[in-house]
C-alpha cells in the first residue's frame, strides 16, 4: 500500500537527500517520494514518513543500511548503450589515440555515476574497437563508481536484458561482443576485463581514485545544486591528468568563470579538455 508523505516530512526528506547525496527534489516530487519509498519502508517495517524521520539523523546500524536504501530508492538510473553516440566517436578516433600515443603507462578512464554499467562498458568497447581498428595498442583501466548499490551489482553481472540491449547496441557489437546465456545477454570477458566498480559519493572526496586521463560525468550534475556542481567540477578537473579530457552529457556546461578547462569540439561532439 503506498504510504502518504505531508509537507512538513517531506521538507525534512528532501534536506537529508540533498544534503547526503546532492539530489535535489524540488518542491513537488511526493507522488515520486511516496511511489519509491512506500515498498522500503514496508521492508524496513517502518510504519510512516513520520516514523522514517528520527531515523535520518541517527547512526544505528539500522538507521545507516535505512538511509542507503533511500538514497539508493531516490536516484534516477536512466542509461543506455552509446548514449550521445557521437561522444564515443570522437573518444574512439581522437581522444583515446591521442593518449595511447603519448602515454607510457595504462590509459585510466573513470565513468563517475555509472549506472548499471552501460557507459563504462561502450568506453570498454571502444577502446577494443580502437585496436581492432587501428595498429595501436592499449592498456586500459575503466573504473565505474555510482551512489547506488543496486545498480553496480547489476553492472558487476554483465548481463543485460533485451529490452536494455535494444537501447543504443548496433548488431555488430551485439554479435561481437556478446554471448546469449540462460538470463540474459553476457558481455564478453574482452570487454568486462578493462572495467571495476565501486561505491562513490560525488558529494564526499574522491582524490584517493587518483588521476584519470578520461572523466565522463554525464547527466549526473543536473541532479545538484550550482553550488554543488561547481564544487564537483573543480574536483574533477583536480583528478585528471594534464591535457586530460572531461566528458559531460551534450546539455551540459561548465560555468563560464571556471577557466581550468578548454572546448574541444570533434565528430559534432563537445567536451573540455584540463589546461596543463
Ligand atoms: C541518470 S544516471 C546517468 C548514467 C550515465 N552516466 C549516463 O549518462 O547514461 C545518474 C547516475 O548518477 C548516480 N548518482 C546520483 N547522485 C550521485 C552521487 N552523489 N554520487 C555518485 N553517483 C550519484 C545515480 O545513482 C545514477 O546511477
């Protein structure tokens, strides 16, 4: 049964989740609160948003697997495969040569707020398709971080439904990168062994990730706040290396005053580059 959220809980709602996890609900999101957090809060046995509120400011063991759960509940998924494709043209042709050219050690990307794993993976595939392609050669290391557990166990499997692989797979890759099995369609271990995932929280540090020479942060800053995004971006820009390449969705921009960054524009594509 879905459970009702009055404005006085749903104010002290949405402060924790902004708070915690940067998502910005606005002012009129109960239906969306009610519909995602009426099922967990039946499974944690918590009887009523009134009876959630104490919880958000404790740290029992319980009160801390509660409010992972909510978060987790309230942060919006959408992915596909080769989302924005012509994003992933011009890392394939320009930017990851680029690199492997110059570079003398592994090629290390970071996909920051990944999903279940689609965009990681279609980094993971073109960097195959580069040296299918191409007389380069390559060691690359994609790391995949989200706030959700659910959706990197999902990205941990590998195997994507067919409603998942209909969503932005040419056929080509289809048949060459994966294989059918009993629940699903499995990435092959050419494409999986490139890419690891891990629990982050944009909102919390992440210099212990190191240095990257690729950041895709895309459709995950329009979730936050100016404040919030801009904090992030100069972050980013902090983990990656000289001549570095940052990725946002196509929608996206870096305020005009942060000057740590150059537009780059190729196969109809934008994105910034770090100044050294
Ligand atoms: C709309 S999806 C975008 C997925 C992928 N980057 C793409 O463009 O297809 C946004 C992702 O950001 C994650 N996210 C939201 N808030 C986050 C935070 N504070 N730290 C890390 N990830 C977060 C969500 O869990 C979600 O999986």
């Amino acid at each position: 049964m879905k459970l009702t959220i009055d404005s006085s809980s749903y104010q002290v709602l949405c402060h924790f989740l902004k708070s915690s996890s940067g998502i910005d609900l606005g002012s009129n999101k109960q239906y969306l609160v009610e519909n995602r957090l009426s099922p967990l809060l039946k499974k944690f046995e918590v009887l009523s948003f009134s009876d959630l509120l104490p919880y958000l400011s404790l740290s029992t063991s319980f009160a801390v697997r509660l409010k992972s759960a909510i978060i987790d509940a309230m942060t919006t998924n959408e992915t596909s495969w080769f989302r924005d494709d012509i994003q992933f043209k011009a890392l394939q042709n320009d930017v990851l040569p680029e690199i492997a050219l110059r570079a003398n050690s592994a090629i290390k990307i970071w996909s920051a707020g990944c999903s279940s794993g689609q965009e990681p993976y279609t980094m993971s595939i073109c960097c195959e398709e580069m040296v299918r392609l191409s007389a380069l050669r390559a060691n690359i290391q994609i790391i995949g971080t989200d706030i959700s557990e659910t959706v990197l166990a999902e990205a941990r499997k590998g195997i994507y439904s067919d409603i998942s692989m209909r969503r932005g797979l040419d056929n080509s890759f289809y048949q060459r990168y994966f294989q059918e099995v009993s629940d699903g369609y499995l990435l092959n271990s050419s494409v999986m062994r490139h890419v690891r995932f891990q629990y982050l929280n944009l909102l919390e540090s992440f210099s212990h990730l190191g240095q990257f020479d690729v950041i895709f942060c895309r459709n995950v800053l329009i979730y936050f706040s100016d404040a919030v995004k801009r904090d992030i971006l100069i972050r980013l820009a902090d983990s990656l290396t000289p001549g570095g390449y940052l990725f946002l969705s196509s929608t996206e921009t870096i305020p005009i005053d942060l000057n740590m960054f150059k537009v780059i524009r190729g196969h109809q594509a934008r994105y910034f580059q770090k100044i050294s």
